[in-house]
C-alpha cells in the first residue's frame, strides 16, 4: 500500500492498535487502477482529531473516505469538522453501518461532501474516478452497489507484516445472516452467502505461511452450513501450532456430531467461540423475531464445557423490550450454570437501522443521544435499575471474566455451598451494590484494592466467613502470581476496623 503522491487516503479510527481496518482492506483491493494513488492510514479514538488531521495533510490528498461505525463517529465527526475548517478543498467522503440508515444520521452526514449507504467496494471506487476526473456528482447520498461476492477483490494480501505480526486479523468465509434478530443489522440481510471455499482456504493458507496466527472469523453464523465449518476447522488442524487461535462466532443450537467431532480434537484454548444468547426468555425471544432452541442452547453449551477445551464467550442483552430486573436476572443464572468462561453482560444499544426502533413508542425505549446510544430507561426497567446493572457489568467484568478469581467466584455466587438455593445474580448484584456504596465508582480500582474489597465487602453482605474469604482469596492470589503479600493487604481491615472504633470511643469520651 505504497504511493509517492497520493490522491486519496482510506481513513478510520479503531477502538484500540491492536484492531484493523478490515473494510478499508476491502475498499483498496477494489480500486484497480486507484490503488497506486492511495495510501491507507488508521488512528486509535484515543488520538486527538487535530493530531489526525495534521497526519492525514502530510500526504496533501484530494480525497479522505472515512469508515464511520458505532464507536468512532463522535471522534470522526470531530475529525471531519477540523478539515473542513482547515482544507475546505479536501473532498470528505463517509461510509459505514453509523452512517447506512439516512434519515437517521449523526452529525458528521452534514459536514461530509459525500456519503456512501451500504456497500462500498464498487461504489467507492465510481465515486474517486468521477471526482478525479472532474465530474464530482451532484447527489451527496450515493446508494452503495451490492456486487456478487465472486467479483469482490479479496483483502488479505493488504495485511502488512506489521498487522500479521501485532494486530487481529479478521477474516469471513461467508457474509449474512438468515435471521431476522431485530437488534442487530445482520437482521436487514437477505441471507448468508459463502465465498468460494476453495479460493478462501487459499488465502488462508497465504496469510498462516506469513506468519499469522490469531484469525477472528466475523462471520455472523459460522456453524450455519457445517460442512463448510468442518472444512475449515481440518484446514486449521493440518496447520495446528501451540500459538494458533480461532474465534468464531456460533449459534448455540446447532451442533451436529460432525461438527462435534472436530471440535474435541482441539487444543485447550486455541479456540473462542463467541454464542450469543441473549436471553432465555421465550417471549421476548418472539417479541424481537429471534429463533433460538432454548433447551438445544443449554444442552450444546454443557457439552462444549465438558468436552472440549474451547474458550466461550456468552453474551446476554439487558434492557430488551418486555425485559424486567428479575426476569433478566433468570435468564443470568440459567448461564451462570452452563458455566462458560465469560459472560458478556451487553447493555442495548439503538442502532441506526435496527428493526428493534419500531418498539421504541410501545415499550418507551430512551436512549442516550450521545455514540453509543445506550438505553436509559423502559416501560418495564427504570434508570436507577439501569445503572445499578451497567455497574453489575463492570464488576462483573472485573472479577468474574477477568479470571483472577476463579475459586472466589464461586463462593460469592452461592455456587460452592450445595444447600445454598440463592440466585447467582440477586448474589452478585448484592456485592456490586455494596462495592459500589464503598468507592463510589466502577473505574481505577487497583488489583491490590480489589482484592482488600472483597475481601471486607463479601465477608460483611453475604455474610461468609472472614477465614473462608481470606482462604480462597490465597488460592487466587497464589494462581495468578501477585505480587506482594495478600496478608498485609488484608490484614489493613482489621487496622481499619479498630481505628474506626478508637474513634468512636474518642467522640463518646468527648
């Protein structure tokens, strides 16, 4: 991806370096021509705008396509304000899920010269000839052209080594999906279509003979035609090293013996499977046009638990339509006994587009109107009930899906006494209130801090022995290699607690 005078620069902000920019790969494999005129750049929204656009001037282009999604486009909008302030001449081009579903449209729709809706990889293209050749367009909406899949130049070989060596690389063997779930933007698509899987597995081959070793599949249902699945997972067998790693995201009810088969002859760890479940409420399943065998979800997670060494990432959405505190808390504590390494506790988001936004009036969904729209309140979920599990979130981000606390957790669940009938999640959210009421915040808790919390917090909300607390904070501590010792960290609580009472017998005496 080497110019001397690029005209036209491919442009996006990641949540973090180690992310890339699979789409920008995608645009510059489809120039043709183009490709010698132009230079890709990715930034973090951790940069300032104004060093961005001092960046992206260097190369003085004609022409900036900006990749807009969910959690970059208050940093790209700024961004885009700044050029235009600075080099007005400068043709601003957008595109992008964030930016696909006009009228609805974020702010920076209005600062760009042009905007490409849906797919880019021919239109793109159009639009940087005619601009180029002085024939700029006279509609700034320009409706993206969905090409055949077998016409679509592949990406992968704009993986630098750079990328292969320090960041993700993501790849799909097939695009779509067949269901209709209306919180998510794979609901619009008509199905799920598969690249030729000869011509993939090529690629593939290409790209492990570079030296990558870390493929996260963006499909949206990997295991939909399991064939497909199987040949895949044999290529990656042929090729297993001790630092290969696969994430895939499944659906939870579909897994045949087939499939099955290969997947117990993995390593531990080597595979992520990321299941979305969601809820396991069945109608709030129907409500939101969602397909899923509850009973098939469960009995398939037990089994990848029990008889394969995959990592699995299950997510649950609060704040669904219909959905309350405690019923969300059930579909909680039915996952939390399928035991999967983590659990993902997603609050809703308002996609643009979504077809969930026709519930909006009927269950009165107000959301946030700052990126990234996260719900605030429903007919059936209040704000303080909102907040309260946004903080649930995090800490359980913290010490459950962290893994530092792998025999703690249990105790704090309920799950380690066998006559504690108790939920997991009224446990939890017991603790997180608690930890909550002590700092005051979710965020900047050191390790060491953590571990003094719990240890006071857990002991005193569900009332659990101070000695069974600090035995099974050891184990971890020791686990996880800290260091320090855990005894001095603990051992400041009962420092604290008789100071607290020296005073009070100061203030009596007084």
């Amino acid at each position: 991806m080497k110019t001397t005078s690029p005209q036209i620069i491919l442009c996006t902000l990641n949540a973090r370096y180690i992310h890339s920019a699979f789409g920008l790969r995608y645009l510059y494999a489809n120039l043709g021509e183009l490709k010698s005129q132009t230079i890709l750049k990715e930034f973090t929204i951790h940069e300032r705008p104004i060093d961005v656009v001092e960046k992206l001037l260097e190369s003085k282009p004609k022409i900036i396509g900006f990749s807009v999604y969910i959690w970059n486009v208050t940093e790209i909008g700024e961004t885009v304000a700044i050029l235009k302030q600075v080099a007005p001449e400068v043709i601003i081009v957008i595109g992008g899920p964030e930016v696909s579903h006009l009228p609805d449209k974020p702010e920076c729709v209005d600062l760009a010269d042009y905007i490409i809706k849906g797919p880019g990889e021919i239109s793109f293209r159009v639009l940087c000839e005619q601009i180029l050749n002085g024939q700029k367009p006279l509609n700034k909406v320009i409706e993206g052209v969905a090409e055949t899949l077998d016409k679509i130049a592949s990406p992968y070989e704009f993986y630098s080594d750079e990328d292969i060596s320090n960041r993700l690389i993501y790849v799909e063997a097939s695009r779509g999906c067949p269901f209709k779930c209306e919180f998510c933007l794979s609901s619009l698509d008509k199905t799920s279509k598969p690249f030729e899987l000869g011509a993939f597995l090529e690629e593939m081959d290409k790209l492990y003979q570079r030296g990558a070793r870390n493929f996260k599949f963006i499909d949206r249902t990997f295991n939909l035609k399991v064939s497909t699945s199987v040949a895949i997972l044999e290529f990656f067998l042929e090729r297993m090293t001790d630092n290969l790693y696969l994430h895939f995201e499944v659906i939870p009810d579909n897994l045949p013996e087939k499939l099955k088969q290969a997947l117990m002859r993995f390593p531990k760890d080597s595979l992520q499977f990321e299941i979305g479940v969601q809820t396991f409420d069945p109608e709030i399943q129907g409500l939101i046009s969602r397909k899923q065998d509850n009973n098939k979800t469960k009995e398939n997670l037990l089994w990848l638990r029990e008889h394969t060494g995959a990592h699995i990432h299950a997510d649950l959405i609060f704040g669904l339509p219909s959905d309350t505190l405690d019923n969300f808390g059930k579909s909680f504590d039915q996952l939390v006994a399928l035991n999967p390494q983590e659990i993902q506790l997603g609050i809703l988001k308002r996609l643009r587009g979504a077809p969930l936004n026709r519930h909006n009036e009927d269950y009165q969904l107000v959301y946030s109107d700052t990126p990234p729209y996260t719900i605030l309140t429903t007919k059936d979920i209040s704000f303080t009930e909102m907040q309260r599990v946004k903080r649930f979130a995090r800490y359980w981000d913290m010490i459950a899906n962290s893994g530092r606390f792998k025999h703690t957790l249990p105790l704090i669940l309920g799950i380690e006494d066998p006559n504690e009938n108790s939920s997991a999640f009224k446990r939890f959210m017991q603790l997180s209130d608690a930890l909550h009421n002590t700092e005051g915040s979710t965020w900047k808790i050191a390790l060491p801090r953590l571990y003094k919390l719990l240890y006071e917090v857990v002991s005193d909300e569900l009332a659990i022995p101070e000695e069974q607390m600090r035995e099974y904070l050891e184990k971890d501590h020791q686990r996880t290699k800290q260091k320090g010792s855990l005894e001095l960290i603990l051992n400041a609580r009962k420092n604290n607690k008789q100071g607290k009472a020296n005073k009070r017998q100061m203030n009596h005496a007084s």
